[in-house]
C-alpha cells in the first residue's frame, strides 16, 4: 500500500500498518511499500521513520504503479476527492482520513467512483476511526442486543483546547479552501458518525449555531502536532472556518440529540464524549478515560440502580484479545490498527468495509445542514434538504440587538 500524508494522521496510519500483523491473524500481509509527500526530505525522512522502502512526491505515478493495492490518503481535505478518485480508477482500494470532503457534491462525487469500484471488488473505506474504540463497540453491541431498548436520547460532545490562545497560528485545519469547516467538520463529524453508528438511526435535521471566536491568527513558522509556532510580529491571516459549533438533532428512529464541538474549551485536550439513553439502559463515554465504559442497567433492583464501570480490557470484548492481559489498557494508536484489521479483512473476504464512502456522503450533508442552519438563524434545516458547493457563509458573530 501508499500512504499519501505524513504528518499526524500519517504517522497514526503508519503504525497501524506496520502492527496490525504483530497482533492479529490477518488474511492478507500488509506491507507499506511508498511514502508520498510534498518535500522531498521531508518524504525520505518519513519513509525511512515509518520503515517504507521508497518515497515519492508524485502521488499520480504512485497510483499508477502496478504493484500498489491499496491507496491511504492522509491529506488536508482539499486533495481528498482528486486522489480517491483516481486512485479508484485505477483499481485501488482506498482509506481515506475523515471527513471525506470538504462539501456535499464532492463527496457524492468520490461515492460515485466507490460505486462503481465496488462493481469490479475494488473498496472505499473512510477513516472514522473513533469506531474502533473497544469500549465504544461494546456500547454499541449492547445497543444492537436491545439493552438499552428504544433510543430516546443522544448527547455529544467533542471538546479540545490546541486553539485557545488567540496568538495560535494558522494551519491548513483553520482555512475553508482546505479543510471545508472548523471544530464541525475537524472533530464534530466523529461525533455524528458514533452517534448514528451507536444507535442504528440517521440525523434527518438539525437547528445549529456557528461561532468564529478568533477572526485572524499569526502566520505558522514551523508545524508542532495540531498546531505550531508564529515568530514574533509575524503577518496575521484570516480565519475562515468554525471555532465552535452547537446544534440540536432529530434523529429517524424518533430520537433526539444534541452536539457539541470546539477546539477552544481550556482544560479538554481530547475529550470525545457521547451519552445514548434508552426506555431501559443507558451508555456513557469519555475519550479521555477510553478503556471504560458507563452502562445503566434499568432492570437492576431499585437498591442497586446506578451506573457501574466497566473496564473493557476483557478478552471477550471487542478487539481487546488480541492485545494484554486483562486490566492492561489500549491507547489511542490502537483505533488505527483496529481499523487496519477491519478493512484488510474486508477486502480479502470481498465485502464492503465499513464506514462507506455513501455513509461519509451522508455526515457531510449533517455538516452541510448544521452550516446552512447557523446562517439562516438557527432555523430547523433538514439534511435532505438541497446541499450547497460549501461557500456558505459562517454565521460567527452574534446577533446584535434590533433595538
């Protein structure tokens, strides 16, 4: 396989690639031919880092080369739709880093050319791979097994703090051209795609507000994880994206939602949460204690009611066998080997890995809904409704009084 992007999601991608067959009994042998980049030293670097044999900054002669299967694409969101594309042309599977586009028609576009791969056993598979949590596929196989019965309420929050400080600079993350939205679409699509996996059921409409807190940021000298460094007095540029995003949701099963997410909640460093309650249980989890899951038991007698904590470390939980003895946790690099093991498997069973290009398609049109709603007041806006290019304007300045 290529991986295309070196930087964060890059490296996350190149570990899993490179442990997957460590732990797990795979039907096919993974082995992480190329490394493509911008730079050149910057590629070699990386390719000799990740234990790749070559390097390249031609990504289209990468894809084109015979021995390449499979094509994982680990770049800003504007370089997404023209890579899948061609790459599924060419007859290679495909990973791609969520969320899969920067607006609705691109994304139907790179589900298209799924689509019509899939017809000839070639698959499309988008990295949401918060998924693969164990403890977050425990909650949703209690989910599936009717313990928590009827949903009736989902709430969600996804809070980081990297962009507090007004004096951060810009990234790629922080311009519309690039990355589509903000906080929404950045780690706010995660917590779609959990909730609608959770609970079976799919957002139909949501009522949203859009801040932009910060309206312009230094110019980035050198990258550093999220984020960065400016020099002193640097050139200041805009910000073009969310900081904070906040609405309501209906869901199509009859429940209802609401979802939180921004990267400026001093104090967060990466906490994902998400709460499912149902007529008969209930599940909660948070991110930042990812070995533990929250679970409700409405059946328990009146004088054992409450929620108990589960340590999902147990070889009988999801995916945790292949790892430690019991009580040893998982870290946030596992998600990706997880998802390594699922789409390998897949694709030598010949079945469609999940989640699909098509299920991308429809988170980015919640995306698209919550942006279109934010601007038109909050205004109930359901995600059938016709989507836009993405040039929608933020609503990211509050109302001023009419008086």
């Amino acid at each position: 396989m290529a991986l295309i992007g070196h930087a964060f999601m890059g490296r996350a991608h190149a570990q899993a690639w490179r442990t997957a067959p460590h732990f797990f009994d795979l039907p096919l042998q993974p082995e992480l031919a190329v490394v493509v980049g911008r730079d050149e030293d910057r590629a070699r670097a990386a390719a000799e880092n990740f234990g790749a044999e070559e390097w390249s900054i031609h990504w289209r002669e990468v894809i084109a080369r015979d021995d390449i299967d499979l094509v994982d694409i680990c770049t800003p969101g504007d370089q997404h739709a023209e890579i899948a594309i061609a790459a599924l042309r060419a007859g290679k599977h495909v990973l791609c880093e969520k969320p899969l586009a920067r607006s609705v028609p691109e994304a139907r576009e790179m589900a298209d050319a799924a689509a019509t791969a899939a017809e000839s056993g070639v698959f499309a598979m988008c990295g949401f791979s918060y998924r693969r949590t164990p403890a977050l596929a425990l909650a949703k196989r209690f989910i599936d097994e009717g313990r928590l019965g009827q949903i009736r309420h989902v709430r969600a929050q996804y809070l980081q703090d990297w962009l507090s400080s007004s004096e951060a600079p810009l990234t790629w993350r922080l311009d519309k051209e690039r990355a589509g939205s903000g906080a929404l679409g950045d780690i706010g699509a995660h917590s779609i795609d959990t909730a609608q996996w959770l609970t079976g059921q799919s957002i139909e409409g949501v009522s949203a507000m859009l801040r932009t807190f910060v309206a312009d940021r230094p110019v980035m000298a050198h990258q550093s994880g999220l984020g960065g460094h400016a020099e002193e007095g640097a050139a200041r540029g805009p910000v073009t994206v969310d900081d904070a995003a906040a609405f309501t949701a209906s869901f199509s099963g009859g429940a209802m939602g609401v979802f939180e997410s921004t990267r400026m909640a001093l104090g967060h460093r990466n906490a994902n949460r998400i709460e499912v309650n149902g007529e008969r249980g209930s599940v909660a989890f948070d991110f930042e204690r990812m070995n533990e899951l929250d679970f409700y038991d409405g059946s328990d007698p009146d004088d054992a009611q409450g929620f108990r904590r589960i340590q999902v470390t147990e070889p009988s939980h999801p995916y945790t066998g292949a790892w430690w003895p019991t009580g040893h946790g998982l870290g946030y690099e596992h998600l990706f080997t997880h998802q390594v093991v699922d789409l390998v498997t897949a694709i030598a069973e010949g079945t469609q890995p999940s989640p699909t290009f098509a299920e991308a398609v429809q988170i980015q049109q919640v995306l698209d809904a919550v942006e279109r709603s934010s601007a038109d007041d909050s205004r109930f806006t359901a995600t059938s409704e016709p989507a836009t290019d993405g040039s929608h304007t933020l609503s990211s300045q509050p109302k001023k009084d009419p008086s």
